[in-house]
C-alpha cells in the first residue's frame, strides 16, 4: 500500500448531535481553495445520525479520516484528533461552523508574508442568527476577514488580554509541533466553560518563538 505523503493542513472537527448543521459544515471544509489537506471527523458518541454522515463523507473523499469514541467531551475529541493529525498545521473547526472557502488560503498567505516564522495564525469570526432555536453560529465568513493576526511567544496572551484577538480554537491555524511540547489539551472532562481558552493560553507559553518577539498584524 502506497503511503501518502503528509497534508499541510489537518482539520479537526470535534463532532457530538449537530446533524441538522454537520453536512454544511463539512462541505465548506472540502471546498477550500488550498487543497492539501486532510479533514479529521471525531463522532464524540453522537446518538444522532452524525457517525453515519461522518463516514458517508470518508466513502466519496480520500482526504476524510473518520474515528468513533465514546462520549469524552469536546477537549477530549480536539486531543484525539490531534494525536491522529499528520499535516504541519492544526485548524479546529466546531461542526456547527461555515468556513469560506479562501480561509485557509489567507490564512497560510498571511504566514508566508513573514516569511513562515510564525507559530500561530489568527483571522477574525463572523457571527450570524441563523436558527432561533440554537441561537448564534459562528461562521468564518470570507467578506468579513478583515485582518489576520500572527503571533508568537507570550505575545499571543497579551492580544487576547488587550481582546484583539480570541481565546478559543477556531479560526486558527496552530503548529502541530506546539502540542506535542505541551500539555495544551489535558484539561479535566467535567470542564465545559474555558477549557479552549486554558488550551490557548498554554500553547503560547510554549511556543518555540521568543516571548519577547514583537506581536505583529497584518489587514487583508
């Protein structure tokens, strides 16, 4: 059997009864612009009908890997689907998101614009009401993507305590490297407020740039 060589890009999709939203979601994942990528789905022990769409989308795309787990929170999904990820670069999507298709090309542009040294890439989040039932969805809209932030060392922290650029996982692309050097997902399972800011914050403090490295934004 032929090994392929590793994506890019390894997208993490935490998956627990969204299927009313998780086909849209993933559509908009494999219609990225930057091909080069794989799309991990984590079925978190959904009783919905989510593990069957997960591998109806693994059975028409190669690039779609599949896991089933018991139930063990979301942290616990995004760590499982980072122990499995092969690609240089981790981007979490929640499975009730749209992202546009340029997202990761702008992301990766943004990067390349400094010359590639960077660790962390940030673009910013629309929210829209889309369902008077579920309330707000976060959706990474292509005409809102007004600036990318790149950070790196403790500078991530201080963007996220000035509130110029988020504490949670979506939205970014994070070197994978990061979260091998740390315990950024190891958060207990009974924790289900703050636990991505927690992961955030950690990777920062662990980054492989200096912390005193100027924190640097760019508008698109």
């Amino acid at each position: 059997t032929t090994i392929s060589p590793p994506p890019t890009v390894s997208v993490v999709v935490p998956v627990y009864k969204v299927e009313k939203y998780l086909q849209a979601c993933i559509n908009s994942i494999l219609a990225q612009t930057f091909r080069d990528l794989e799309l991990i789905l984590i079925d978190d022990g959904s009783p919905d009908n989510c593990g069957e769409i997960c591998d109806k989308c693994a059975a028409t795309d190669n690039r779609v890997r599949v896991f089933h787990e018991q139930n063990g929170g979301v942290t616990s999904a995004r760590k499982k689907g980072v122990l499995q990820a092969r690609g240089e670069w981790i981007f979490f999507v929640d499975s009730d998101d749209l992202v546009p298709r340029n997202a990761l090309e702008i992301l990766l542009s943004a990067k390349e614009k400094f010359g590639g040294d960077v660790d962390l890439v940030e673009g910013e989040v629309y929210r829209t009401k889309k369902d008077a039932q579920t309330g707000k969805l976060f959706v990474f809209e292509r005409n809102k993507v007004r600036k990318t932030i790149i950070a790196d060392g403790c500078g991530y922290a201080r963007e996220v305590e000035r509130e110029t650029c988020t504490s949670g996982p979506y939205a970014k692309i994070i070197r994978r490297t990061l979260f091998s050097a740390t315990n950024a997902l190891d958060v207990p399972a009974k924790l289900t407020y703050g636990e991505d800011a927690i992961m955030c914050f950690r990777l920062s403090r662990k980054s492989a740039k200096p912390c005193e490295s100027p924190h640097r934004s760019i508008s698109i």
